[in-house]
C-alpha cells in the first residue's frame, strides 16, 4: 500500500524521480515534492541526496539557501555519512561559494580518502576559487610592483593548495586524462616555484602519452 511506502518517505522518493525524469520532466512538482518529503521524514537520506542533486544540477536556478538547513540537520544526524557530505559541497559549489565548498569536500575526503572523485572534486574547487580570484586581480590596479607581486602570490597559493588532492586523485585513477590535463596545466602555471617544473615535466609527459 502507498501507505506503507509514505512510512519512511519512499514514496516521496520514487515520485520525485517519476516527475524529475533525470532533468528533463517537471521541476515545479519535483521541487514540491521533495521539500513536502524532506519536511515529513528528515532522516530518509535518499530524499536528502536527491535534494542536493536538485538544487546543484546544471541549468538549476533554485535557491540553496531555502534547503542548507535541511540538509546540515541530515548532516547533524548522520555525521559521517559521506555522501551527505558531497551533496552539501556539490550545492556549495553550485552557489559558487568556494571556501564552503572546500572545507566539505574536505569532510568527505576525510571520511573516503581513497576515493578518486571526492580527491577530484575537492582539488577542482580550489582551481575554480584561484580562477575566481585571478579575475578579480585583474580588475585591481596596484601602486607597486611589490603590492601587485604580493597579490599574485596569493592567488598562486590557492592554485597550489589544489595540488596534494589532483595528484591523489591521479594516483588512485592514473590513466584519466582529465585530470592529467589539469595537473599539467597547474604545474606549468606554478612552475617557477621550488619542484614544480619536474612536476609539470611528469605530467605533461604523461598527458601527451595518454592522448595517443
């Protein structure tokens, strides 16, 4: 009976996938219906997971801030639960708030730090944080070399940070060319500092390998 299924929230689960039809059905109803099925039963991890996909899956024009607390209470409840903790990053990442995003990503990788895609993801949002700064260095104007030098570096270290999670990622998925090119373009923008050139050499011999 339906009844039975409402008892834990699944039947609000499967009717969210029935309206949301991996993105392609009705976004007003899929909405309603998770945020009626969160509200009923906030434990049901399955309707806290689809959640997050919603509210960070590409052309989403939703606003997070109506579901953050829904999810940190999941969160609160099941603090280890990795998956939890990637759904809140990816509509962190969504939302283009990086420092969140990363200090989640950081959590999962915490929790699985042998998995390839939380290593990925974690080390992506800090290049997507150092390209958000780059372009709001080059609106800036600087009254000396030193101060322009010095803002640079900044920006260079939050590149830098992405480094010891893309080469993790690396080690566990060694023959994924997406993040050889990532790595190879990394090192050879931070090649002037101490190793990185031998860095870039690897990688870059790595990437051309893996494109043949």
């Amino acid at each position: 009976k339906a009844d039975n299924y409402e008892a834990d929230g699944t039947l609000y689960y499967l009717l969210f996938h029935c309206y949301f039809k991996n993105n392609t059905g009705d976004m007003v109803k899929s909405k309603d219906t998770l945020l009626e099925g969160v509200s009923k039963y906030p434990q049901n991890n399955n309707l806290i997971e689809s959640m997050t996909m919603f509210y960070s899956r590409e052309g989403s024009t939703e606003d997070p801030e109506e579901v953050f607390g829904l999810i940190k209470a999941a969160i609160d409840a099941d603090p280890t639960n990795a998956d939890l903790w990637a759904g809140l990053g990816n509509v962190y990442l969504k939302s283009e708030r990086w420092d969140d995003a990363i200090e989640t990503y950081a959590k999962v990788v915490e929790l699985q730090p042998d998995s390839y895609i939380n290593q990925l993801r974690l080390g992506y949002t800090y290049c997507l944080k150092g390209d958000a700064a780059q372009d709001e260095l080059t609106k800036q104007t600087f009254t000396s070399y030193e101060e322009s030098t010095k803002a640079q570096d900044a920006v260079d270290a939050i590149y830098g940070a992405s480094l010891p999670s893309l080469e993790k990622a690396h080690e566990l998925n060694p023959k994924d060319v997406r993040t050889l090119e990532v790595l190879k373009s990394l090192t050879f923008r931070l090649r002037e500092e101490n190793g990185i050139q031998a860095k870039f050499d690897k990688y870059n011999k790595l990437f051309n390998e893996a494109k043949k």
